[in-house]
C-alpha cells in the first residue's frame, strides 16, 4: 500500500497524471483489503481471548478503537443480562510502546464520556470494573 502512494507521489511529481490514478486506485484497493483483514482479525482475537467468560471482558491485543467498540457490546450484553457489573481486563501497558498502558486510558475516557460508573479493580491494576 505505502509503496504504491510513494510510487504515485513520483508519478505525479514526473506530472504522469495517468499513472498516478493507477497508483492510487491500487493504494486504496490495498488499504481496503488490509482495513478487512485487520477487523477479521480483531474479531479472532476477541473470540479466542472471550470464550466462556460472563460477565467479564478480554481486550488485550485489540487496537483502541476495537477495544472500544467490543467494551460498547460488551457493556450492552451484561446490561441485557441485568448484571450489576462487568469486568473489563485491559491490561497493565507492559506490551504497549514503552510500557505505557493504551487501552486502560482509552476505556476509563470512553466509558465516563458514556456515563458509566468504572473504576481500577483495587486487586489488580490491569483490569477494570464498570457499574451498571
């Protein structure tokens, strides 16, 4: 993908506008295909990570956006189920960039921007509990 926006950047530099679309179209055809590949793979991976648990969620080697959208589902499920609350297992950042924690932030913004009481489980800093 980032080859073909390079190779479509000096194409339009030699003004080969021709070319360019080409390049682009194949860029973007590339970015859809890589888009797809990665939401199967989220959905693998929380699956796999999520078997048998109730009332409790596992997003651990999910990007923010998916750990956000499966919280979101998650939340709703344990609502429907009428539990008092749910616990979220985010991780403690060990295997984030210089060991600063994504998710953890991500969900304790996204869930009060929501509304919903959530706290750090005092037993375990890598995890989360949401009130419902």
């Amino acid at each position: 993908m980032g080859k073909c926006f390079k190779e479509r950047n000096e194409a339009k530099a030699r003004n080969d506008q021709q070319r360019a679309r080409e390049l682009t179209q194949r860029g973007e055809a590339h970015r859809a295909n890589m888009m797809l590949l990665d939401k199967e793979a989220s959905a693998k991976i929380f699956q796999e990570n999520n078997q048998n648990r109730r009332n409790e969620v596992e997003l651990h080697g999910l990007y923010v956006s998916e750990a956000e959208s499966y919280f979101d589902i998650s939340v709703q499920e344990a609502q429907d189920r009428e539990e008092s609350s749910l616990r979220v297992i985010v991780g403690k950042g060990i295997h984030s960039d210089n060991n600063i924690p994504k998710i953890k932030p991500a969900i304790l913004a996204h869930a009060k921007s929501l509304g919903l009481p959530i706290e750090v489980d005092p037993r375990n800093e890598g995890c989360l509990i949401v009130s419902l």
